[in-house]
C-alpha cells in the first residue's frame, strides 16, 4: 500500500512571537499537521514547552497535533498532552521499560500511538510493539535541536520500519521521519518507504515565507 505523503512542520522552529501567524500560514500553505517537539532537558538537553502549548495550538488550528515526547518517564506525560487536545502520542522507545503498555494506553485514550527510536536504536528495539503502533518514526538526526542535517544512514532504516510494518499486517500504519527534511532529502525520504514527514527549518526559516517554502518541499515529491 502506498500511503498520500503527510507535511508536518515542527513549531520548534517557528517564531514564537507571532506564533498564530506563523501556524495559520502553514495551514494556509496545505499543511497536514502540526508537530510539537516536546523536550524536558533530561532525555535530550533543551528544554522546550509542555502540554499547556499544546493547549494552545490547539486553540490556534484545526489540523490535527502530533505531540512528539523527547522526554523521561513519558508516563506522566501522556495524558496531560491528550488532554490539551492532540490527536497523536510518539514516544520513545529508550525512555521507557514498558513501551507496549504506554502505546496501548495512548490508543484506548482514541488518539494515534507512535513511536520512535534514535539514530543509534536499532530497529529489533521496536518489533515487538509494532502491531499496535499507528506509526514509527525514524529519528534520522540525533534529537535535541533543530536544523541538522540528515543522517544518510537513515533511509536503510525507514525502508526496513516499512517492511516490518508490512510484514506484521499493518500496511496502513505510517513511517514518519523526523530530522533533515528538506527539498534535497525529501525525495530519497519519501523514496525509501517514508509518508508522514516533520520538517522544521525547512518550513520556517528567514529565506522565504511559509507558504513558499511547503511548495518547494511538494515540488521536490517524487512524482
């Protein structure tokens, strides 16, 4: 099954000033959702915002929310973000001993379970929780800030996410990349089994507007 490629830009990269602005120019641009890249200063360095931001996503769009949890112990977490309104969980899988009941718990809440694994994770971490999943991501830069460039490495390890799916019978489930997303990488991405992919600064940056810069990235697709 070949799923429609889904655009999520994070707002870890936007400006927080006049975020409103900035989230209602993605959704303008076609956008399909919005990413909240959640860091508590433990599992990865910075620290970032909690569930009372995506509260106020919320209020801001009608996309729907991925709440992306960089954090420890994301047991305490879950809830709180579910509550602010998201409509999908990723978790990861080396902050926690008990990823089965975690995801499981997230889908009995009615959002989408996700989750997700470093760079240097291997895939066999995963397997045995990938029929409940609603998606893997593929951390394809070491999490913790934004604008890194793609680890090369990473398109071996989305392809075979894409086959584990398959193999398990979830051909609906998605392959979500997160890291170095871009018009140069977006193509070998999507390529390599990819069809739910965040990209940061390569929505909003300096160089040109929102709208302009989500039509690079749909312009650079394969066909």
């Amino acid at each position: 099954m070949t799923l429609p490629v889904q655009l999520a830009p994070s707002i870890l990269n936007a400006d927080w000033t006049r975020l409103a602005e900035q989230i209602a120019e993605a959704e303008a641009a076609g956008v399909d959702w919005i990413s909240l890249d959640v860091m508590d200063g433990n599992f990865v360095p910075p620290i970032t915002f909690g569930a009372q931001m995506a509260a106020a996503v919320r209020r801001l769009t009608s996309l729907p929310i991925e709440a992306h949890l960089m954090v420890e112990h994301p047991e305490d977490q879950i809830d709180e973000f579910i509550d602010a309104g998201v409509n999908c969980v990723t978790i990861h899988v080396e902050t926690t001993r008990h990823p089965h009941r975690l995801l499981q718990r997230i889908a009995e809440r009615g959002v989408e379970a996700g989750i997700t694994l470093n760079p240097g994770t291997p895939l066999s971490e995963i397997e045995a929780v990938l029929p409940i999943c609603d998606r893997v991501q593929i951390m394809s830069v070491n999490p913790g800030w934004g604008g890194q460039r793609f680890i090369p490495e990473s398109l071996a390890r989305i392809s075979r996410a894409r086959s584990l799916l398959d193999d398990c019978g979830r051909e609906s489930a998605h392959v979500a990349v997160d890291g170095g997303v871009n018009e140069s990488t977006i193509a070998g991405i999507v390529d390599a089994g990819a069809d739910w992919l965040v990209a940061g600064s390569a929505v909003y940056n300096d160089r040109e507007s929102v709208s302009d810069a989500v039509a690079r990235l749909r312009r650079a697709l394969p066909l």
